[in-house]
C-alpha cells in the first residue's frame, strides 16, 4: 500500500510538472507574439532603435515572464541579435531591467 501511495504521489508531480511546462509554453508562445513589433529591432548586424508599440508591449510583460521567455527562446532564428534583443528593455525606458 505505502508503495502504490509513492508511485501515484510519483506521477502526481509528474504530472503537475508537465502541465506547469505547458502552461508557461503557451505564455511564452504568447508572449513573444506581442513582441514581434520588435523584430525589426533585433533582427540583423545594426538593427534600428525599438518603435513606440514595441516598447509598449514590453512594457506590459513582467520582467520575470521575459527572461524566462528570453531563456527558453533561443531557437528564435540565427537573423536574431542576441546583444540586440537583451538591450530592449533599457532603449524601451527600463534601465534596471535585468535577466
């Protein structure tokens, strides 16, 4: 009995693990969405400063939801400038912002 009240325990936290996961998938799916008004900002060697609505989406996400998104996103293209993208918080107005 203390044997099958582990194992279900065991798949209890699996379970709650991979919903967790998903969970913050779907917010970084989410999140990324809004901010590809500032692709152009990070995109290739010299990239122009971020636009008004790119800094206002930003804005709008809470630092830790970006640097978790930022931390799990690096499959988001090799055009991406990854010097670029960690300096949009701060041309955005956020000059504590940090990861």
């Amino acid at each position: 009995m203390k044997t099958l009240a582990i194992v279900l325990s065991g798949f209890s936290i699996f379970f709650m693990l991979v919903s967790m996961t998903e969970v913050q998938a779907d917010l970084c799916s989410d999140t990324l969405t809004s901010l590809k008004p500032c692709l152009v900002s990070v995109t290739g060697s010299n990239p122009p400063p971020p636009s008004d609505i790119c800094c206002k989406n930003v804005k709008s996400v809470p630092p830790q939801t970006l640097c978790k998104c930022f931390s799990g996103a690096g499959a988001g293209g090799s055009d991406i400038n990854q010097d670029a993208a960690k300096k949009i918080p701060q041309k955005c107005g956020e000059p504590n912002f940090k990861c």
